[in-house]
C-alpha cells in the first residue's frame, strides 16, 4: 500500500466526497478514485459505499481507518524528524565554557573530535557562570562546560574531569628551580589572582589558618594579563593543570601542603533534546589522553 493511498482514503473519510477530497488533495479526481479502487483490490474489498448521500466507510474501512491514521501520523514525524536532522548537520556544536577554566584539555578535545568528524563545526563562548546557565536554559548553548553544582531538576551534569591547581612562575624565577613549594614560601613572594576569584578567598584563609598571610600584589579580571605579569618575573599565580600555559616560558610546582582541587562538569538543560554529535563530544571531553598534561616542569 502506498502512502498517497492512505492519504486519499483519509480525505475520502474527511470530506466524504471524492471531488472534495481531491482538491483538498490537490490531485485530479481519477487520479484519486484509480488509487482508491487499487487499495481495495490490495485489501480484497470495498472501503467505502457510495451513494447520493455521500461516501460511508464499510465494516472493512472501518478496521482499517485507526491503523492507517497512525501509519501516516508516523511516517509524517519521521519526515518532520528527518528535516530537522538535515538542518542541524550544519549548525554547529555551542559549547559554553567557565571563564574560570583552562581550554588545554578542551581544545584538545575539539581537535580529536573533528578528526573524526570533520564535519562538525564548533562555536566557544567563554563566559562568567551565571550567563552559562541562562544560555543553557534559553537554548543559547548545547552543553556548558563548568565547575559549578547545579540544580539537578533543571540541568544534567556529567563528570569530565579533575584537577588540582599549581602554582604558576616564569622560568627566570628563582622558584622555578623548585618541583614543589608549601604554603609559608608561596607567603613570602608576590601573589597575582583573578577578580573574584574563588580560589584567591581559599588560599588567603588557608594561609591565615596556618598563620601565613598572602599578599596579593595584582589583580584582575584577566588571566592573560596576569601571565605576562607573571612572565616578567612578578610573583606566582595560582591555576588549575589545564589552564597552565604550554611554553617553557612558564614553571608550574606543586603545592606541597595543600591539595586545591575541582571536578568539571558538562551541563545540559534537562528539557532540550541532546544532539548525538554533543553526546558524542562529550565523551571525548571525559576521555584521558595517554598523557595529559600542561607543561607542568
């Protein structure tokens, strides 16, 4: 049975008049009755009694008119859904990433992804964590790549990875003669941190519990900019492994006497429809390389 079959016996059963339902149709009336005359032989019956009064479906259409209504509501969401899937082919994965993070491990991910699928593009925001969350809600992202705790009833959120954080010095510093350095010697030398940054109201209580004091020199709401400071030899900075800067330029240690970590998450909005390209790169966002790390010396 064909499927401009089924949709002439649905309008036959609509308008109850063959003329009627071939305009409605858009096909001529041969055209329509010749379809309907090769259903019924296909079924080995009449589907409807014809009369003045119109057309009336018989005991044999009346079976058949509830299963061919749900082969055509099918076949019509199968193409709606096949449409969809062509338009998304070119829209790119969004991917919204806290400003607090590093991008090393994330770029790194985009790279292998589109090494196999080089037919997916990509589009980066990086942003503050509040707007993340709107653009997931408001459909701005696909997945917001973040270390922030969210409200399960609205966002999923699953594991990619941990972190800890290092202290960070150019490779003219005399720290960076170190592998490891404690807390009481980070005390003693310039600390740079970002404007509100977490981890700067961490350290200094830290530090206070321990009786040290840390004196953050500079601040501001630019990473890049406290690295170059940091460059020019003026004191530490303290960043997660895949924020630290791939250049021999820079000297990462471990910080000795105390173990600063983060889990990172990708968020999706729990009422969007996950693409599986997305899921597809979030796999590889949670999947460790043979050796992952960012010039830590």
């Amino acid at each position: 049975m064909e499927m401009n079959q089924i949709r002439y016996f649905l309008a036959v059963v609509k308008y109850r008049n063959f003329t009627h339902a071939a305009q409605a149709e858009n096909v001529s009336q041969p055209s329509l009755t010749t379809a309907i005359q090769k259903m019924e032989d296909e079924l080995g019956g009449k589907v409807f009694l014809r009369d003045r009064a119109g057309n009336t479906l018989t005991p044999l259409g009346a079976v058949i008119l509830p299963r061919l209504k749900e082969v055509l509501q099918k076949t019509q969401k199968a193409m709606v859904d096949a449409k969809r899937h062509v338009r998304l082919e070119g829209v790119p994965i969004s991917v919204g990433v806290d400003e607090e993070l590093g991008l090393a491990r994330i770029a790194d991910a985009v790279t292998r992804h589109q090494a196999r699928a080089p037919e997916i593009n990509f589009e980066i925001i990086v942003d503050k964590q509040n707007a993340l969350l709107n653009g997931l809600r408001e459909g701005h992202f696909d997945i917001a790549i973040t270390n922030t705790d969210a409200a399960s009833e609205l966002y999923r959120a699953e594991p990619l990875y941990s972190e800890t954080y290092r202290a960070v010095v150019s490779a003219t510093h005399p720290l960076s003669q170190r592998e490891s350095v404690n807390l009481e010697v980070l005390a003693g030398n310039e600390a740079l941190t970002r404007v509100d940054s977490d981890m700067r109201e961490v350290m200094f209580s830290f530090c206070a519990d321990r009786g040290n004091t840390m004196n953050f020199t500079y601040r501001s709401n630019r990473v890049d900019w406290l690295l170059e400071l940091v460059r020019l030899g003026r004191g530490f900075l303290i960043l997660p492994e895949t924020a630290i800067p791939r250049s021999e330029e820079f000297t990462s240690l471990t910080i000795e006497d105390a173990n600063f970590e983060r889990h990172v998450v990708a968020l999706r909005y729990i009422h969007q429809t996950s693409r599986p390209e997305v899921r597809g790169f979030i796999q590889e966002l949670a999947r460790r390389k043979p050796v992952d790390e960012c010039c830590m010396s």
